[in-house]
C-alpha cells in the first residue's frame, strides 16, 4: 500500500514489505505517446498515475491490465492521493479533481 506521495502523510518513504531473494519482472506496459512526471501511488493493489497529457489512469499491480483511463485538458505534474475508494489529483491548471477508484467518474472538481 503506497496511498500518497513517498508512503504516507510523514513522507517517509518507507514499505514494510520485504523484497524476494531474486526479483523478477512480472509484467511491464508502455505507454509510447505519453510521458510522466508524477509517481505512483498503489491502494488495493490498484496503480493510479498521470500522466503530462491529461490521463489519469488506474492499473491493475498483479498484471498490469489498464482498469480505466480518464482524459482531462491538462496534465499532472504531481503525484495523486487515495483514501476512502476516491483518487484526488491536480493538474498543471490548479484544477483539483476526485475520481471514483472502481471506475473513475468525477466525484468533484475544485478550482484553486
């Protein structure tokens, strides 16, 4: 579980979670026309990431299979926050927005 920017509200960078003897790869997916600057967050084993182009998107971690992917007119240039089965994010305009994490439809939006 990563919900925020570096773990958690301390920023603390940490994960309890231990690393197997020998890691492998267990899926990759590229996304060729589009580039991030944001990091990740994970809750639920789901990803969530936008990217510079205006997608917000929520991956499966098991297998990397795309959930859903919300377009927006600007992108993200910070990483996303997840609690109570919503994902916040704000864009390059300052326009703050909450998605549903099942199948992000727009909750809210607020202009800062």
């Amino acid at each position: 579980r990563w919900p925020v920017f570096r773990g958690d509200a301390a920023s603390q960078g940490y994960s309890p979670s231990k690393m197997p003897q020998k890691p492998r790869l267990i899926w990759q997916r590229e996304f060729p026309k589009t580039a991030f600057e944001a990091a990740p967050v994970i809750d639920k084993g789901i990803v969530y990431i936008g990217d510079l182009d205006g997608g917000m998107m929520a991956i499966r971690l098991s297998d990397g299979e795309l959930l859903w992917r919300v377009s927006t007119e600007s992108g993200f240039p910070a990483a996303a926050a997840v609690r109570d089965e919503k994902v916040i994010f704000c864009d390059f305009d300052g326009l703050v927005r909450c998605l549903k994490t099942i199948d992000g439809s727009e909750l809210w939006q607020f202009q800062t």
